[in-house]
C-alpha cells in the first residue's frame, strides 16, 4: 500500500448535500479498493488563477490523504473526470 494525498475542486455553486456527495463518492472508492482515508480537508472556496472553459472563477477545495494500492489513483481520476460537480483533481505519490 502506498500513501497518496488527492487535491480537487468541486464546482463552488453546487449545494451542501451535492458537494458532500462528491467527497462521500471519492472516499467510498478509496475503502472500496481496500484504501484507509487518513484525513479530509476541506479548505472552501478559492478564486482560481484564471478562468476555467465553462467561465467559472472559483471552486470549492478538498485534500485527502489516503493509503490504497497503485491502481486507485487511477479510478478516483476517471471518477473526477465524469462528475458532473467535480472540476480538477491532482494526485501525488507522497
């Protein structure tokens, strides 16, 4: 098992319960594979450095840390890239 920390944005109009869903959705993925979740951040809502193509200038961020074998990382960035709330992520091998 190797560590990771995933950093995404989830769209700053979407509500509460739409954006709790997305956090709940990225960390049941992690404990489904296996993974332990260390922590969530949720840091709130940031302007970006620029505008994104769909003309949105902020968005809500969250960091995870978690421990999951190589192949989640992957299948948590196919789950970001086909939610409709969620914009960006980025994963680093710690």
């Amino acid at each position: 098992m190797t560590k990771y920390e995933i950093l995404y944005i989830i769209n700053a109009n979407a509500s509460d319960d739409a954006k709790q869903a997305v956090i709940d959705k990225l960390e049941s993925i992690v404990t489904g594979n296996g993974g332990t979740v260390e922590n969530i951040d949720k840091w709130g809502i940031k302007k970006f450095a620029y505008t994104l193509s769909d003309y949105s200038t902020e968005g809500y961020y969250v960091l995870m840390n978690f421990e999951a074998d190589e192949n989640v990382p992957a299948l948590l960035n196919r789950q970001v890239q086909i939610m409709d709330d969620a914009k960006r992520c980025m994963i680093i091998k710690k």
